[in-house]
C-alpha cells in the first residue's frame, strides 16, 4: 500500500505524519513551531523530509495559502506566515513526486473520500476557527477556480460598512461566523469590549440569557451563509469543521436552511476527522494524482 | 450541420427557432404568449413540435425552472409559470431526442461556446431583468449541484430583514440587484413609492443628483454581490446579461471588484448575445449532448 508523508503548514504550527492509502496514520504525529522567516521554514520542510523520505512514496502538503492549479506551489499567502513563503517550487524539496493543496480543500477531500461526506459528489466544508476556511467539492473534483484560489467564504453580509474583515474588504462571512466573529457580536451585544469567545460560550452553557442570544445571533449568521452557499451549489451536505464547529448545532441548521433555500434539501453535519483532515486529505490527494499518472 | 428546434420557455413569453451547430439561427423567431394552464402550455409545445419537428435532429428546450441533471424535466417551477408545469418528462413531446435546461444556464452556456467569455473555463453568467438569474461554469462544465438546481442567486446582503425577497426569504442579492431592486432602492431612497426603474434611469441620464445616488447604490450592492461570487469562484469572467445589464459600468465593476477580492483578477463583461442566448445555448448543449452519446 502507498505511504505519503503529510505536511500540515498553518501560520502558528506545521505537523507532520506517515499517512497510507486508507487515510490511516501509520507513524506518531510531529509538531513543530512554524518559523516566522521564508529561510526556517524551508529549514524545517527540509528536515522533516530528510527524516522520513526514505519511508514514503509521495511527499504531500496541507497549507495555509491558495494553491495553483498545478499543485506544485504557492499562489498567496495569508498574511499569517510569512510574507515570501510562496515563492518555493515545492517539487524542488525532495526527489519523491510532491504535491501541495490548500488545507481546507484537503480537509474537504479528507471528509469527501472517508469522512461526514462520504459518498456525496457536492458538498462544502467550511472551517470555522479563528478565521473561515472554505472547500468545496462540485461532482466529485475539488473547485479550484482559473488560478486555484477558489473556496474563499469572503462574501457580503451586510452593505452598510459595519466590521472589517481581516481580508481588508467590509462585512464578509468570515468576519460574523468565525471565533473572531463570535467576539465581535459579544463585544457589540455586551458592550464589554473585553468579552471573551470563552465568556460567551461558558455564559451560554450557564443559561445566561444574553450570552444565549449573542450565541444565537452567531450562529444565524452562519445560518445566513449557509443559506446562500446552498442556493449556489445545490450540494448534498455542507460539513463545518474547526475549533468553532462543536459548539453549533447542526440539527438546528440543517431545519432552517431547508426551510429558506430555493434549491433542494440538503444536511448540514459536523466533520469526522477533525485535527489531521488537512493531513490525510492532502495525501490521499497525492495518491490519487500520482497514481494518475503514472 | 446538425440543427435543433430551440424553444425558450419565460413566464410570458415562449420563443422558437432553428439553430444549427455554429449556434447561429437559420430560421424565423416565433413568439407566443406563455399560456397560464399545464394543458396550455404542453398544447404550445406540441403544436411548434409538430411544426418543425421535421427539419432538424434535436428539439431543446431553454425554459425557467430548475432542470433536472439528466436533463429531462423540470425539478421546480419559479413561481411565473403554471404550478404543474413541472411534471412532464419533455422526451415525450416528439420522436426526436428532446434536451432541457434551465434558461440561465443555457444563456451562460451560449455565451461560453460563442460569446463573452469564450475561450473562459471559469465564469458566472448574471442575467439581470425583473429578477436575477444565474449560470456558472466551472472548467468548461455547467455547475448542476445534486439535482441541478444550482446557479440560484438567492444569497444574503443583509442580516436584518430590511427586503423580502420573491423567493420568500430575506435580503437576497436578486432583491437588490435586480431591475425590482433598483425600483426599491428608489423608493427608499427618494420616499417616492411611485418612482419607476425608468425614472431613476432617466434622471441619472439628465444627471439628476439624487437619481445618480440611487442609481450608485444599486451598482454598489451589484458590485458586493459579485465580490463574494468572485472569492467563492475564482472565475475568469463575469458576464451581465438581461435588461438591466445596459446600464452598468463593467469597467467600474472590474476595477472595484479586483480591488476587494482576495482571489486572482478577473473581468466584468456584457453578453455578448442578449436575447436569443437561451435558445442558442439550448441548441449547443443538445448537440453536445447527443452527439457525446450516439
């Protein structure tokens, strides 16, 4: 069976692992800091590669940044590592076949070939952490778009101006339905501009009522892209994944987008893989290309 | 040459042509009005069927409603057509193979083969009339969703309830960016519930100051929507058909638009075919489809 040592790169950690053609994780789970320079990271590419090439077939990359559409490097980063990470050929890094993906699309693939969307040919994963990643998956293929930037959940949820996001545009989906978003409605529902996601959660599990409808408006607003992902894509499932994804609730949002969309029903689920989608997604990824093509 | 017997089913209007295989009419359009009865309509089809069956290989149908992903019938009516049109599986409406799809797809499909974005693998095809409708294509391939209802543009600009939409939800983009959406944001901008899509229009050509504000506001929320499909698609180009197309500055959009995206530039173009679209991308995707299949 095929063994793909797994990168995960995000702009805080890079974890590495042994991943076989089941998705399974055959070797401990490596962590590292990511470095904060072009060069360290590289540095650490290097080593993790040098310790394990010997092992694998393939060498795959879960990361943070817009993929091409080629799958051998970067397009964009972030912004939350470091600002000349795209300019590595990634093949350059080992002379076993390598190949990158954005980290939620991997996770969205992890999901599509063994997790919550198994045995769905469209679905849209959205990772709701400190920010919003998006996957999507149209009749089987990853949507990658002309360049490979697709997926982005930067879309408009309000006209007038309101919060900036990240992105450096007003009001997109992220800056509501992630963790940050979370805050944001607690700091404007409180006026504690010091509240916490953690006070708003806890109050929430205590029954204190406005913690209960700072959580509620959070998760409308989910419900509020959701209901316009579905109009777009008719997909089977939308999966949410991500540090923020535990605490909604999917029964909830499944009735509700139902109820709103003028395209068919679908089923809103939580992930299944968690932590190392980004990993087992980028290598059974690798397997299905190289195999491809060879 | 093949040539296909094109009909174009609106909620007023069915239109019939011959077009053959470059996409080019080679007959006579014919208009009749769109009968308000099931039995009315299928009596239509049959007698333009029965007509012209005789001269060409295929008969398509480019018609509102959701179409079905083998192409055959309709999955659900919009609302501005007879309740039970939905029912009939349209190949038994003539010996001749008999094609379906959804208007905005074919138009975005016409306009991919031999219009706007020809030669464009990624684009998003916005028919803006009294509503908005939408076609994407997603390398070369028309975005179907589970069922084929995908493409609706029904996705959230607001969170606070402020328009309803003709779909029965809230704040969709087809309620703003829509000739019925200027005609509101007139309204709520002048405080003249009378006021027209013609006045505004009219004004804005005369420079009439409030008229050119409200005018800006509506290509604005245009302009907001098309950030959001632009992020989630990564699409080569945007095309803007129907009648309120005319009047927006696609230079403006493309500027506006490249500057917000966290995506990789595209263009804002008009369509390049307008009113026969449909019936011209209905014709192309029949023969791609049958002759793909004998």
């Amino acid at each position: 069976m095929k063994k793909v040592l797994a990168i995960d790169v995000g702009g805080t950690k890079i974890y590495n692992a042994i991943v076989n053609a089941n998705g399974e994780l055959v070797s401990d789970v490596e962590k590292h800091s990511t470095p904060s320079s072009y060069d360290d990271i590289i540095k650490t590419f290097r080593t993790i590669i040098s310790n394990y090439e010997n092992q694998v077939d393939y060498i795959a990359f879960s990361t943070c940044g817009a993929v091409n559409n080629t799958n051998t490097g970067i397009l964009g980063s972030t912004g939350n590592i470091a600002k000349d990470y795209p300019k590595t050929d990634f093949r350059s890094l080992s002379n076993k076949p390598v190949f990158v993906e954005n980290d939620a699309n991997c996770a969205a693939w992890a999901e599509y070939e063994i997790g919550a969307s198994k045995g769905f040919s469209n679905s849209i994963m959205l990772t709701l952490g400190t920010g919003v990643g998006g996957g999507i998956i149209v009749d089987g293929k990853l949507l990658k778009g002309k360049n490979g930037a697709a997926g982005e959940m930067h879309f408009k949820m309000r006209l007038d101006k309101h919060r900036k996001c990240t992105c450096g545009a007003w009001d997109c989906f992220e800056i509501y339905a992630s963790g940050n978003g979370l805050r944001l409605t607690g700091v404007e529902m409180s006026k504690n501009p010091d509240i916490t996601t953690y006070d708003i959660i806890e109050g929430k599990n205590k029954s204190d009522k406005l913690m209960q409808e700072i959580f509620n408006r959070w998760q409308n607003d989910i419900l509020a892209g959701l209901v316009g992902l579905a109009n777009i894509f008719d997909p089977d499932v939308i999966v949410l994944s991500g540090s923020m994804a535990q605490f909604v609730d999917t029964d909830y949002l499944t009735d509700k987008v139902n109820g709103e969309i003028v395209t068919t029903p679908l089923k809103v689920v939580k992930a299944s893989l968690e932590n190392y989608a980004g990993m087992i997604g980028a290598a059974l990824l690798a397997i299905r290309s190289f195999n491809g093509k060879s």
